[in-house]
C-alpha cells in the first residue's frame, strides 16, 4: 500500500516500513514535515524550470534559446533529486514553491509574462522544452528504476527516491552530533529498519500524531 504527501503525491512504499522510518524523527520532526520535505524535493525541477522561464522570458532570449534552457534547467533538475544530490537551501526552496505550485498558479504567470515578454513563439518553446525534457526524465527515471532493482530488488521512482532522500536530510540535522564517528552517522541515516521497528506499536505514536492533526492525509492511505 502507498502513502501520500499532502498534496496527494503517492509514494509506493509499505506503511509499516515509512512510519518507522519517520518514527526515528519525531516528535523532533513529525511526518507531515518529512511529507512536506518530499514534495520540495519533487518540485526542484519545477523550481528550475519557474526560474528559467522567468530569466529568459526577463532577458527576451530567442525562441529556441527558450526551449533549450527550459529543456535543460529542468532535466538538471531532476538528476539533481533521481540522484540525491545536496544543494544546500535548495530542498527549503523546493519546499515553499510546493506549497503554490499545485494550484498552477505559478505556471499560469510564467505563461502569461512569456506572452507579454516575448509572445507566443516564446511560450510556444517553453511548452515544447518542457514536454521534451519530461520524455528524457521518464527515460532516466525508468534507467534509474531498473538499476535499482537489479541492485536491491526494488523499482524506486521519484517519489520513493525524495522520500528516503527526506529522511536522511532530517536525520543529518536532528540524529547526528558534533561528536559522531562517520561510521555512526552513516549508520543513523540508513534507510533500512529493523523487523522490530516495523511493529506498529512502535511507530504508532508517529501515525498518530499525523492522523490527528492532519486526518485527511491519513484517509488517503487508510481506509
């Protein structure tokens, strides 16, 4: 069964298996932050792609300087989360542009600016970057999958990727310490759990502070 981030981006992962992991956070951090933390790495590539619009659209670049930008801000993008790369401030970035991005607020002004700025040969290529640059990450993504699989046995996508990616981003900051041996850390922030830290009673707490203050992302992956 999958859980969902707020926004209602499925993550295909047992519920057992991502309460436990997050159950090693809280209360430092609850769930619905590590949720939220997912869908800012998901967005870093709308980051991307919002922000390059907006300077080449400022800039008046030619059509296909457009989609050629637009085709690689957002490719770059998603190597940077398929791979879990750290940019420092870029996942707080990511964060807050979740929180407007889903309404297509964002997209609807990018578009609209294009039009007065450029025209619509402009718009034009930012549609046709961003349609070719979502068939080249469907590509890595799938590239990504299947590697993973033949290592570990386990189609990650995306959403999966920037939960785990989440997760370790908070467990560097809350489970580590100045006087940490690397050894430790990197024992802290793996993402495989104990069978013992899958029993419900033991990340139960973590569920049930999300189903209170947020019971309506609970209902999407309960019944």
């Amino acid at each position: 069964m999958s859980i969902y981030t707020p926004r209602g981006l499925a993550i295909n992962l047992p519920v057992s298996y991502a309460f436990a992991l997050m159950q090693r956070l809280y209360p430092t951090v609850d769930a619905f932050k590590v949720l939220k933390t997912v869908e800012g790495l998901q967005s870093i590539p709308g980051v991307f792609t919002f922000v390059t619009g907006l300077v080449c659209f400022y800039l008046k670049v030619a059509p296909y300087q457009i989609g050629l930008c637009i085709f690689c801000a957002s490719v770059i993008g998603t190597v940077i989360t398929l791979f879990g790369l750290t940019v420092p401030g870029l996942p707080v970035v990511g964060t807050l542009y979740s929180y407007v991005s889903g309404f297509g607020i964002l997209f609807v002004v990018v578009v609209v600016y294009g039009f007065v700025a450029v025209g619509w040969q402009g718009v034009l290529a930012l549609f046709v970057g961003r349609l070719l640059a979502a068939i080249i990450n469907w590509v890595l993504a799938s590239w990504n999958a299947k590697r993973l699989y033949a290592r570990i046995d386990k189609r990650l996508f995306l959403p999966e990727l920037n939960f785990l990616n989440a997760y370790r981003l908070h467990a560097s900051s809350v489970l580590a310490s100045p006087s940490m041996s690397f050894q430790e850390f990197k024992k802290r922030i793996d993402v495989s759990v104990s069978q013992d830290e899958m029993k419900e009673e033991n990340w139960k707490p973590c569920f049930q502070d999300l189903a209170l203050k947020w019971p309506d992302v609970v209902r999407r992956f309960t019944s």
